[in-house]
C-alpha cells in the first residue's frame, strides 16, 4: 500500500501519508499555474471527486480547440483524460 517503505508505527504511517499528501498538493498547485499561464485558459477550478482540476479555454474553432488539447494540454505531466 505504501510503496517500497515499510510502515511499523502509527507515526510513521502519519508521517508517509503526509508527505504523500503534501506531494501530491505540491503537484496539483503546479499543474493549476501551468494552466493559468496559458494564454488560452480562461479559468481554472481545482475541486474535488473525480478530477482535480476543471480548466476553461476559449479558442476560435474546433481545430485550435482540438489541437490545444492534443498538442499541450494532454503532454502535461499527470494529466489525464
């Protein structure tokens, strides 16, 4: 469940899960600043469920649409469809 790190006491479980969660907040603040410096996006929402993050972008078709998706958002690091 945790890796290769072997947890044998309730402070160190605490520990693990909170580097973990910190990490993974670490990461999610990054993505959402990358977002928001694309000038295509219009905003950015981090919530919770399903996804971390909902974006809005405007673009002047579909082919700008789609090649924004294809081509920058989908290579970013931990983005998923």
């Amino acid at each position: 469940m945790f890796g290769e790190e072997r947890v044998t006491t309730y402070s160190g479980l605490v520990r693990v899960l909170r580097e973990r969660i910190t990490s993974y907040v670490t990461e999610g603040i990054e993505r959402a600043r990358a977002l928001r410096r694309m000038p295509e996006v219009v905003d950015v929402y981090e919530v919770t469920g399903e996804y971390d993050i909902i974006a809005t972008a405007k673009a002047n078709d579909l082919h700008q649409l789609r090649s924004l998706i294809s081509e920058r958002l989908m290579k970013m690091q931990g983005v998923k469809t």
